[in-house]
C-alpha cells in the first residue's frame, strides 16, 4: 500500500505485527498559509495554516511567492 496522496502533510510509514502497512500523518506542509494582517492599519502580523492550526511568523517565506 503506498502514502495517501495528500500533500498537506508528511506521511510516516509503519509496519504492522500482521505484515500490513499503516500511513500515519506527520509534519505539516503549511501549503495553503492565510495572512493575519493588523485592523487599525492592515500590517502583516503572521500567518495562520488552516490545516494544522498552526501561527507561522510574519517573515515566513514557506512555499509562497
């Protein structure tokens, strides 16, 4: 069985006592980022990866151009 075709995240193979093959997901990939920007005066603050929940620095370059 190969990794799930999910890009978002880093897949860890582990082998089962049974001979079978398990995926479970590892690091986050924070491919799809959203900008948090200040009310008051629109400055980048950080960003926000929607699929892990985590905050990213405001000067995280990442995957974007």
């Amino acid at each position: 069985m190969s990794a799930p075709d999910d890009p978002r995240c880093e897949w860890i193979e582990c082998p089962m006592a049974d001979g079978r093959t398990e995926w479970i997901r590892g690091a986050c990939n924070h491919l799809e980022p959203v900008e948090v920007r200040g009310v008051v005066d629109g400055e980048l603050l950080a960003f926000l990866c929607p699929d892990c929940d985590t905050q990213l620095p405001a000067q995280w370059k990442g995957t974007l151009s």
